[in-house]
C-alpha cells in the first residue's frame, strides 16, 4: 500500500475511533437498565467494518500514536483507542450476556455474515458498507 492511501485509510481509522467512541458510551449507561443486544450487535458490525478490517489492511504497530479527539487522555496510541471502543464493546457483552455473540461477530464469524445479509444493498450503498 503506498504512502498517500496509508494515510488516508489512517485518517479514517480515526475518524471510525471517534465515532464509535461517542456510540459506546451511551450504550454502557443504557446497559445498566435495560438489554442492548440490538445496538450491541449492530455497532459490533459496523466496528469491525471500519476498525478491525482498516486495522488489518495498514496494519501498524498498536503502540503508534492517533488523534481521537473525543477520547480522554493525550498521547493515545491505536491500542488505547481500541480498548476504548472494541474492547468496550466486548465487555458491554460479556456484562449483557452476549460475549460469545458479538465475539462471533468481531471475528467475521456466522452472525456477522447474518446481519451483513439483512442490510438491505440501498442501505449498504448508502453507508458505503
């Protein structure tokens, strides 16, 4: 992967940390009174989409430095930062009883390809998935 589309697929990947940084949070209020299996499932999928899979095409080291400007602290590297979204994700499953689920989703397993399959294509073309 040349130079230019390395930093573009990195200035994405933080856009997606910070995005998904803003659903989370919500979700791990929301979570102590009432079940969040379907935001849950759904933001799993989509951080896989944008975080894991952009993670494994530039592939770099998890102690560079990024910019998510909606997460606390300086001097975030991309391990923080995934901890703070998927690592949340998978402990807001684990709380709600769902971990082995969105785990299947995370690593493209059976359910990730269900719900890939009940996006309708419009949708999917509008969201660039």
């Amino acid at each position: 992967m040349n130079f230019i589309k390395r930093g573009l697929e990195y200035n994405k990947l933080a856009k997606a940390f910070n995005g998904y940084y803003q659903m989370i949070q919500p979700l791990v209020e929301k979570s102590n009174y009432e079940d969040i299996r379907d935001d849950l499932f759904i933001i799993a999928f989509l951080a896989r989409k944008e975080i894991i899979d952009r993670m494994e095409v530039i592939n770099y080291k998890l102690t560079t430095r990024i910019v998510v400007p909606m997460m606390p602290g300086n001097n975030k590297t991309l391990e923080y930062a995934y901890l703070q979204t998927v690592g949340k994700l998978m402990t807001l499953g684990e709380n709600q009883g769902y971990s082995d689920e969105v785990q299947d989703i995370l690593d493209k397993g059976n359910l990730y390809f269900e719900l890939e399959n009940t996006i309708p294509s419009h949708l999917k073309t509008l969201l660039k998935l």
